[in-house]
C-alpha cells in the first residue's frame, strides 16, 4: 500500500436499503479517493454497515468490532454505519475505543465531509486537533441524527454491484411508530425525494443499461413528492415508462398507505411487475393495535381483495410476527387463517424480538422463547403447502424471466420472474445474464420453480 493511498473494506448486513446505503457509501468514498479492498487486512479504513431489527443485533456488532481489534495496526480506522451506529451512538466509542467513526443513515449525506476529517487523521502521522479529538487522542467523528434532518442521502456516485437491476430510494426514514420496531428510532423521520429526481436516476440507470428498477423505501408507499406533482401510483407508472426499463419492483408497502391506484397502475403498466409485498404481520385485529399497526384485518383483506380482482396476477407475499406479546393462541390461529385465505406466494416469519427505544419493550415479553419457535415453525410448514400449491398452478406455463446467473453445479441458469420467483431452467444455447427469455415451467418446489428454455 503506498504512503498515501486510502484503501477500504465495506461488510454490510441486513435490508435491501441497507445493502443500497453501501452501494452509495461505496460510490461516495471512491469519488472522495478511496480504492475499495476485498479484505479487512488490506484495508486502512474498516467500515461495517449494521442492522438492528432483530436479535440482540447490537451484540454481534461489539463482538465484530473486538474481532476487528485483533487487526487494528497503526493508522488503521474503523467505522460504525446503519442502524446500529444511530442507536447505540457514542456508547460504540466507550465499549469500541479503536472506533474513529460512528455515522447513522440519516447522517450519510455529510459523509464526505467526515471522511476529509478522518482522512488527514489516517494520511498524516502526526494527530490532527480536531474538535472531536477526545481524551485518551483518538479522533472521534459522529453523524447522529436527532430527526430533525429534512435531506435524503442523493449522490451521483452510486457503486452499484449488479449491471442489470438496480435500486433506487425514493423514500427515508418512517413516521410509523409501529410499537415493536426500532426503525423510527435509527433511519429518522419520513423524507421524500422529488419525483424528478428519482426519474432523472432511473433515466441514468437506463442509459447505463439497466432494465430492472426497484424502488425502496421503509414504507415506499407512504411516499410524498416534495414538490407535489406525483402520487406514489403515478411515480411507479412514470418510472415503468422510463424508455430502455423494462421491470419496477417496489419495496416494502404499508397497509395503511397502500391504495387502489397503486393495483390500478399495476394492471395498466405492463413493465410494473406482478408483485406486492405487503406485510401484515397478525391476522389478529386486536394484535395489530397492540402492535400499533393502524389497520384492522378487514381493512387489510379489502386491500388483498384489489389485488385478486385484478386483471394481472398479482403475487403477493408479506411479513409476519409470532409472539408478540399478549398474542394467545386464538390470535396465533388468526394469523394462520389469514394465510389460509391469502393464500400467499411467500411469507418472512420472524420471532418477536424485544428491540430497545420501543413502546413495546415496556411490556412483558412473556412467550417462551420456545413457544415463539413452535409457533414460527408451525407457521413456516403451513405456508409451505400453501406456496407448494402455489406453484403448481404455473406448470406447463411458459414465463419470461430474467437470466440471473449461472449454477454451474446443476448446469441450470438461474432467472426470476415478474412474480419475483426463482425458475431455475436448461438451455442449450449459451444465455446473457440480464436478457430476457421464456421458460417452459416443469417441476415446482414451494421455493422455486424448475424449467426449460421455451425458444
Ligand atoms: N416497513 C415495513 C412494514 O411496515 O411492514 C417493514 C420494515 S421492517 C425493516 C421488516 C420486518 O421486520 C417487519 O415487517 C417485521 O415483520 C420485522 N420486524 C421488525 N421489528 C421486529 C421485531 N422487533 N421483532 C421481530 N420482527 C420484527
Ligand atoms: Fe417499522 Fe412499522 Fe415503520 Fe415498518 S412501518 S419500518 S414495521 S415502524
């Protein structure tokens, strides 16, 4: 590594957003000089972007960071992004001391700043006085929002990892509260982008040779233009005209917010893609208000009920809790019912887990552990027949899907569909990843779908 040359190494966890966040940090210290190292040991500036939903998440983060320790050379820095880095604020630099940087998401826009004052920290030997410097002289660079940022983090120096889609924020932070969820708390309060902006990205990105789009947003759908001129069913229809885009996904949608125009605009858009994740988290009405949801599970099966009287076939998958608090067993066979009725094409099942800041750490968390797990098992294998029946229904159709990658082991392409399913499928001529091809389906699994090339 020469003297000056600023190296560093980016691990990511958790959501697509965070994995999007990286995608522009990434860009970010690139633009600002950096070169981007494949190990922690070439690197002389370790950044970890974390995330704190679930699970003791702020635990393996201090453990990461001791392991991180072990490296720690002169002039090494180590950084704290996401979620964690916004929760646990300068308690990272007291259990963490070799810790130089602590930045939350909503900070990530005066990140080339911070990176100036941490870069003459990292390319001079001699210490400089920053303000930050503390008492033991290590320099100590915080970006901690106290919700009060209006700015979404917008930069032309996205690094994007896949040559073929690509995702675009077009929304901040959540003003939800739900009462079990440390989001609000860690990504700040709800900022929009201008609907301009996100099309003059998608438009970049289509010149650039993208095809697939995937808005994200905690609630995408709870989107506000600030500049007035679009609802967030006429963005996902503007951006799906974007010339060159082929497909837009979106993610993650709020009941709540989640309007007819948005399946009206699915029906009459071809390249917006048959697919909504909607999260509903209890089929239990009275566990949704103690989760602080703001609907009711007729409200949200009215919701489901736009989507099936639609003219496409609309997938639909969604989140669900087990064991939150109070939830008895009639509550517990509500959810199920619910999937029974849904019938979705994929559920994300997550045992409830206590998160710090939130209304609901103050009740008692008084499911076993183990019964948590009977519940989320005996929920996962119902909903297992269900997908299996689910796609059942697509064999001896013919799909186009995108060509994803290659398995070399199964000498199988691996494509998704609009449906947002994996098809694994033969060919025997030679495919280019990101084409778009039709797939006669076969076999079907609960999880994927098996076919062959039907050109
Ligand atoms: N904004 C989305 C919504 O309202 O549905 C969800 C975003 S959250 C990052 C993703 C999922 O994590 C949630 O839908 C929920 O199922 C799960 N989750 C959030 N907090 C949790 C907690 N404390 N314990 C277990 N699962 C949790
Ligand atoms: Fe969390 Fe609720 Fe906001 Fe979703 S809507 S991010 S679950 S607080």
């Amino acid at each position: 590594m020469a003297a000056t040359e600023k190296t560093f190494y980016l691990e990511t966890f958790g959501c697509q957003m965070n994995a999007h966040d990286s995608e522009k940090v990434v860009g970010t210290l690139i633009s600002e000089g950096y070169r981007q190292v494949e190990t922690v040991e070439e690197a002389g500036l370790v950044l970890y972007n974390t995330c704190s939903i679930r699970d003791k998440a702020e635990q393996k983060v201090f453990h990461r960071l001791a392991d991180y320790k072990k490296l720690q050379k002169e002039g090494k820095k180590f950084g704290v992004l996401g979620c964690v880095a916004q929760q646990e604020g300068h308690k990272i630099f007291e259990r963490a001391p070799h810790v130089s940087l602590v930045c939350g998401s909503a900070s990530y826009w005066k990140l080339p700043g911070m990176l100036a004052q941490l870069d003459t920290d990292i390319i001079r030997d001699d210490r400089p006085r920053s303000s930050q410097l503390a008492a033991d002289g290590l320099v100590r660079i915080t970006g901690l929002d106290d919700r009060q940022t209006d700015k979404c983090f917008e930069t032309e120096f996205t690094a994007r990892t896949n040559p073929h889609r690509g995702y675009i924020t077009i929304i901040e932070g959540c003003d939800k509260f739900c009462s079990y969820c440390v989001v609000p708390f860690t990504r700040g309060k709800e900022r929009s982008r201008t609907s301009e902006s996100v099309l003059a990205e998608a438009q970049r990105m289509a010149d650039l040779g993208y095809t697939e789009i995937q808005l994200l947003g905690q609630n995408v759908n709870s989107y506000k233009d600030p500049a007035g001129k679009k609802s967030f069913a006429e963005l996902l229809d503007a951006v799906g005209r974007v010339p060159g885009i082929r497909r837009v996904r979106f993610t993650t949608s709020h009941p709540r917010d989640f309007g007819k125009d948005i399946v009206d605009a699915i029906d009459s858009n071809q390249a917006l893609c048959d697919h909504v994740h909607l999260p509903v988290q209890s089929g239990s009405t009275r566990m949704l208000d103690a989760m602080q949801r703001l609907y009711t599970r007729d409200q949200y099966l009215e919701r489901i009920s736009w989507m099936k009287a639609a003219k496409r076939d609309i997938s639909i998958t969604c989140d669900v809790i087990v064991g939150f608090p109070g939830e008895t067993e009639h509550d517990f066979e509500e959810t199920l019912s619910l999937l029974d009725e849904v019938q979705y094409d994929g559920v994300f099942a997550f045992k409830y887990s206590p998160r710090p800041n939130t209304p609901a750490i103050g009740l008692d968390d008084a499911i076993p552990d183990a019964e948590k797990s009977r519940r989320l098992n005996f929920l996962l294998e119902r909903q297992r027949s269900i997908q299996q029946k689910r796609n059942q229904k697509h064999l001896g159709e013919s799909v186009e899907v995108m060509v994803e990658s290659r398995n070399e082991a199964r000498a199988q392409w691996v494509g998704r569909t609009t449906q947002n399913k994996t098809l694994n499928f033969t060919s025997d001529r030679n495919l280019e990843l990101g084409s778009y091809v039709p797939v006669r389906v076969t076999t079907a699994f609960p999880n994927s779908l098996v076919g062959e090339l039907a050109i």
